[in-house]
C-alpha cells in the first residue's frame, strides 16, 4: 500500500493539529499554580494519547516512504 500525495497531506495536517494540541496543553500546564501542578492533571491521559497518535502517524508516514 503506497501513500499518495493527498493522503500524505492529511496525515501531516493530522499531525500538526495534533502538536498544536499538545502545545496548547502543555502550555496550559506550564501556567498553573504550583499547587495545581502536584496533583496528576485530568488531561495527561489526553495528552498521552495526542502523542501516541503523533508517532503512529509519522511512524506509519516513514514505513510507507520506505516501501514506496
């Protein structure tokens, strides 16, 4: 299976949405009070998986650019 152009661009729009999402989080995070940051956040879980999609998407970029 090869990636063609247009697929390509929306697995890099997937992405870049997705570390937009991951900036704005962590930023978020960076801005509360010390107190607040000491308790795990109801988000890491959240963000956790913005991440996991981020490698699955360049992951799965880079196995095609292999085999294409």
């Amino acid at each position: 299976m090869e990636l063609d152009l247009d697929e390509s661009s929306l697995a890099i729009g997937r992405i870049e949405r997705a570390l937009s999402r991951i900036e704005k989080a962590l930023a978020a995070r960076a801005e509360r009070p010390a107190s607040a940051a000491t308790a795990p956040p109801p988000e890491s879980s959240a963000l956790k998986a913005e991440v996991a999609a981020v490698i699955g998407e360049l992951d799965r970029l880079i196995g095609e650019a292999k085999h294409g």
